[in-house]
C-alpha cells in the first residue's frame, strides 16, 4: 500500500464521527440501506458523506463494480452500482488508512444518484438547559 497523504500533507482534514441519526438510502421505491450506527465524514474541500455499516446495507440490490480509485488520504477505493444499473452509486475503503480506520465496513453512496434521508438521533436528546420549567 502506497504511504498516506497525510505523510506530505499532515494539516489536511479528514473528520470522521459517529452518529446515531436514522440514516435511510433509497433508490426509487427500493430502501438500499437504513441504520443509526452511521458515520458523518467531512473532508477538507469536499461535500460531506454518510457512511453505513456493510450489516445495514442491501448488498442482494447491488453488484460489485469493476471501478477503483486511490484517495491519498482514505485509501483504495472499490465501487458497487444497483443490480439494474450501469454507474456506481456507492463506494467503500476496505483497507483505509489509519487516520481514518472507522471507515473500515462501511459504505458510503452518491447523494446526486439515490436519495440520502437523514433523520433524528435514536434517542433523540435535548440540553437540560432546553426543559421547560
């Protein structure tokens, strides 16, 4: 495995962080893949993604394709498209490096290609300061 980018660009930003929101993928009327054990990355110049746990996802609705492709800060990438589809819709780094190791068993799709429904922690938790009194 190539050395991380990290080794000549130290100061660049990759934040992973656990959520516990609903997390919902859809494609057209087919739920690809729901779960609150999510990850939220945020990468320096870049949108942010939803990343699924591999358990959460449905992979009998989707194929492997033969696309990769090397971040010099996650990793070789590996692609997978709908089981009726010709493009990737989500992708995964099956071997990250280790500044971002939670991404290991994760799945992250293209939000301009299925719908990325995010919604309320489970348990949803409110400041105490917020109570009314």
């Amino acid at each position: 495995m190539k050395p991380s980018g990290y080794v000549d660009w130290p100061d660049y930003r990759v934040d992973v962080q656990r959520v516990r929101n609903l997390i919902r993928v859809t494609a057209g009327d087919r739920v690809l893949a729901e779960t609150s054990a999510g990850l939220l990355v945020a990468e320096q110049d870049h949108g942010i993604a939803f990343y699924l746990p591999r358990a959460d996802v449905r992979f009998d609705l989707l194929v492997p394709d033969e696309t990769t492709s090397r971040c010099p800060f996650k990793g070789t990438a590996r692609y997978w498209r709908a089981s009726d589809g010709a493009e990737p819709i989500a992708w995964e780094y099956a071997e990250p490096y280790p500044e971002v190791a939670l991404l290991r068993g994760h799945i992250a799709f293209y939000q301009d290609r299925v719908r990325v429904e995010v919604g309320v922690a489970t348990p949803a938790v409110s400041a105490p300061y917020a109570k009314s009194r």
